[in-house]
C-alpha cells in the first residue's frame, strides 16, 4: 500500500510540474546546531573589542594560529585568499578571523601586518592569556606551548581547523585543513545566496 501512494504522489508531482528541488550538499562538514563555539570577544588590532556580532550579515570564517607557525597557519592563510579570489564580488559578503593561540609573542600590531597581509580584509583578534583559554576552550581547540632551544624560541602545537558562521551568526560548517579553496568557496557560496 505504501509503495502505491509513493507512485501516486511521484505522477502527481510530475503532472502538476512540481520539483522537489534538492538542496546543495557543503562539502564541508555540516555542523549546525552545534551547542558549543557560540561566540567571543577579543580585540583587534586597533584595540576594539570585537564579537560574533560586528560581523552580522557576512559568513565568518574563524581560523586559530599563530604568527610564527612554520606551516599550517600561513597555508591556511594563503588558502582563505584564494577562496575570496574564487568568490570575486561575494567575498566582500565573508569576514576572515584569524584567532591567535600565542599572545605572548602575536602583539596587535604584529597581527595588524601578518593578517592583512594575505588579504586586507583579514583581521586578526587576540586576546589576553585568560581570554585565549577562554574561546579555546568555547570552540574546543586544543593548543600548547612546545618548548624550543631557548626561551623565546617555542613553537605551538594547536588544531587546524575552521568555523564557519552563516550571515546571521549561527555556527553552519568546519573545515578541515588543507582541502584547498574550492570546497571552501562552494560552501560559502551556499551560505551567502
């Protein structure tokens, strides 16, 4: 009996010209409803407090590193700005964040020149040791201090990933590092139509 009135309602729908239009797959991992990683508050480079709120109306990309990483934090850079390049007009629609783990060494004014200089619509957020804990601890992200042969010369074990939040600032997708741009930039092109 079920199957008769799938039949049914499928030649119906075909005689009425009605489409179930199926909506794009991300091809990132989809994380709505996420009950964690909800929002922060940390200072930019000029020294404004910043939240998930400033950037209502734009996909916000939330990437955590660190200015001295030797590798994943500045492929990752590279490869938000060849996202925003495949975006063209829509990138001016998605706020990259970059997110420091070392507060220690990433001043405001070392963000202000490292960030932008991927894509001058970058920004870089920082926050004091407590404040970094903080919105580590908010969006599950693991970091840590690795001892180098002096001092200062530490490096930071730390994740790798992104979120992604929707234009109206709900926590949509994570993005696994190191998939190049295109999946990227075909998920945003999702959220921001």
């Amino acid at each position: 009996m079920r199957a008769f009135f799938l039949v049914l309602f499928s030649t119906l729908c075909l005689l009425a010209g009605c489409s179930a239009k199926q909506a794009e797959p991300f091809k990132n991992t989809d994380i709505t409803g996420l009950e964690y990683a909800k929002d922060f508050a940390l200072t930019d480079y000029t020294g404004k407090l910043r939240t998930l709120a400033d950037f209502r109306g734009k996909a916000v990309v939330l990437f955590f590193g660190y200015t001295q990483c030797p590798d994943v934090c500045p492929t990752t850079m590279a490869e938000m700005a060849s996202v925003m390049k495949q975006l063209g007009p829509l990138a001016d629609k998605v706020q990259v964040l970059f997110v420091t783990i070392d507060p220690e060494r990433d001043t405001p004014a070392l963000l202000s020149k490292y960030v932008p200089a991927f894509d001058p619509r970058f920004l870089g957020l920082v926050g004091d040791q407590a404040a970094t804990e903080k919105i580590a601890k908010d969006f599950r992200v693991f970091y840590q201090k690795v001892p180098g042969k002096t001092p200062g010369s530490y490096t930071m074990d730390h994740s790798a990933g992104s979120y992604v939040f929707d234009p109206q600032g709900r926590i949509r997708l994570f993005i696994r590092n190191g998939q190049g741009a295109e999946p990227i930039a075909h998920d945003l092109k999702i959220l921001l139509s």
